[in-house]
C-alpha cells in the first residue's frame, strides 16, 4: 500500500471513530449538513469541477467525469448534483479553522532602505527530509544568489503564506512560490509576542505584522527568529492566476482548503462548520463545501484546516481574523 493509500485509510478509521462517538456511523445525507441549503452549490460545483482530477479514488474519479462532461450547473442543479452523487460518510471532532492568502509585496532587485531581507532560493547543500540550518543561521549567511530583496518582515509572512505576488519598483511582477523548506517544526510567534507584553490588544496577522514592522531591526528579528522554520522560493512570471497548491491545480478562493496529508488526501471533497471565532472583528460563521489541495506546516491533525482565501490585501484582512471552532464532514461518492 503506497503512502498516499495509507493515508486515506487512517483518515477514514479516524474519521469514522470520531463520528461514530458522536452518534453518526451511519452515512448520512448532505441535505442535512448544517447550513446547506445557504450556501452557493454554483460556486462549489465550479470549483469542484476545476480541481476533482487531483483525487485518486476511482469513484471519485467517476464524480468528475460526469460533473466535466456538460456545462457548470447553476442553482438548483448544482445542489441537486452534490446532494445525489455524495453521502456524508464522517464528522470529525473538534478542531481549529485558520485561513491563508496570496499576499500581495513590494520587492527590490537590490537591497537598499527598508528592502534588506533577500529572498532566497533552495541551497545546494539541501536536502529533502533532513533537518537544515535554522532561521538565524541561514539570515547570517550572505545571500549571492538572492532572487529578490524585500522588507524583513513582508518576507517573514510570505514564507508563512507559502506563496505571493512581488511588485518590483521598476513595474515588474513575479510570483513567489514555495520550493523548499529547512525543515525545522514551525512555530507561531503570536503567542510568545502575547505572554511578553509586545501586543496588548487583540493577536492577529495584521497586529503581528504591524509590530514586526515598527520595531524593524533587531528587535523584529529576534521575535521573527523564534519560528526555526526558513521557506526557500523560486520565481516565475506573474501571470495573473491562482496560485497552485500541494496539488498542483490552481486554488480556488473560498474553496480550497491545506490539510494534513496523513488524515486527508488530496481531492477529498469537505463540508466546514466553523463557529465561535477567538478574534474580533471576524466573520461569525464558515459553512460551506471545499476541497483538500494544500498541505501546510502548521496544519497537523484529522481536525485541523486552513481554508484559502485568495489573494491581495482584502483576502489578507480577513484571513488574520480566521480562528474558529470547526467541524469537518466528509463527503464520498454514493
């Protein structure tokens, strides 16, 4: 059994475990998710139809077929469509929804002023699997080969991102995207920044990022350097599309979620019901059907997810708010 069937096999005995302690072992229909009938079936089977070839499982793969074969499915066929070809199989336990976007960052061929953090590509010396030189070792190497130079802390949250977009001075436009990391464990600065005092009020990714750059120097890199982790890109043409994921199929905003690869395969088809937000300011409630096509470092557990937002600085706004109670269901071919 290769480790992508290993996987889905683990992810549906703890899947199932978890459902059935909650008095639902028994398949059940998608009519009755919680907040169903609200959401945009048209948009869902949209992004569904774009994506369902990452998914390996061969009645899945039928799923597809037939939802490519015609044209997208507007309202009420599109919910008639899920609700016919897919049964709620399990409910995992309580978990933990975050989100992620593209960001959007000024960058310089050149270091100069503000732009002293080079973006970097994968070293020679690398290698997958092995443990590499931490953060504060790589930032006092010297950075030849930079493919880029971009403020500290714009650098910090696109390696957390995982992929964005650098605006050059001279009116140019490239995309980051993720080639590699050390790999060292990530680990989130929010909650050390909190405990120390340098954020009174409310922790998110605006209050971090806004602090990271007032203390610019130093101070920022010592709090930056807490996170071992170091994220290594490569460049290519922006071409005005969605960034792609571990799936390699581009991430439909809104509809995309990075999952833990042990407990979910790429293409599996999710219902969220994300409540009971910790940040203010956020949106009460996430409720709707998405897709694993990403995997993340942060992103750990049968209960875990991260649901992507897109791109720029309005899906930045609202992904820094994103930390809800959640609850995934996931839905399989009848």
């Amino acid at each position: 059994m290769n480790k992508r069937a290993v996987g889905a096999a683990l992810a549906a005995t703890v899947l199932a475990a978890a459902s059935a302690a909650a008095g639902q072992g028994a398949p059940a229909a998608v009519a009755g998710l919680p907040g169903w009938a609200n959401d945009d079936h048209a948009a869902a089977f949209r992004a569904f139809r774009a994506v369902c070839g990452v998914a390996s499982d061969r009645a899945m793969a039928r799923v597809c077929a037939e939802a490519r074969e015609g044209p997208p499915l507007a309202e009420p066929a599109a919910r008639a469509f899920f609700e016919s070809h897919f049964t709620v199989d399990a409910a995992s336990g309580q978990g933990v929804l975050t989100a992620y976007f593209a960001p959007e960052y000024d960058a310089r061929h050149a270091p100069g002023g503000a732009f002293t953090a080079p973006l970097r590509p994968p070293p020679a010396d690398l290698r997958g699997g092995a443990a590499y030189a931490d953060r504060a070792a790589i930032e006092a190497r010297p950075a030849p080969d930079s493919l880029a130079w971009m403020r500290p802390e714009d650098l910090f949250f696109l390696q957390v991102q995982g992929s964005g977009v650098l605006r050059f001075d001279d009116g140019g436009r490239m995309k980051a995207l993720y080639a590699a990391t050390n790999g060292r464990p990530y680990v989130a600065i929010g909650g050390p920044m909190k405990r120390e005092g340098l954020i009174p009020g409310e922790v998110s990714a605006q209050s971090i990022h806004a602090w990271l750059a007032a203390h610019r120097g130093p101070q920022a890199d010592a709090v930056m350097r807490l996170d071992p982790r170091y994220g290594f890109f490569r460049l290519v043409p922006d071409d005005g599309g969605a960034p792609a994921g571990s799936a390699h199929v581009p991430l439909p905003a809104g509809r995309a979620l990075a999952v833990d690869p042990a407990f979910h395969p790429m293409g599996e088809l999710i219902w969220i019901d994300a409540d009971r937000p910790v940040i203010a300011g956020a949106k009460p409630r996430y409720r709707r059907l998405a897709i694993t096509l990403d995997t993340g470092a942060a992103i750990r557990g049968p209960d875990r997810a991260d649901l992507y937002l897109g791109e720029g600085a309005a899906a930045g706004a609202e992904a820094g708010l994103v930390h809800h109670r959640l609850k995934l269901y996931r839905l399989v071919p009848r």
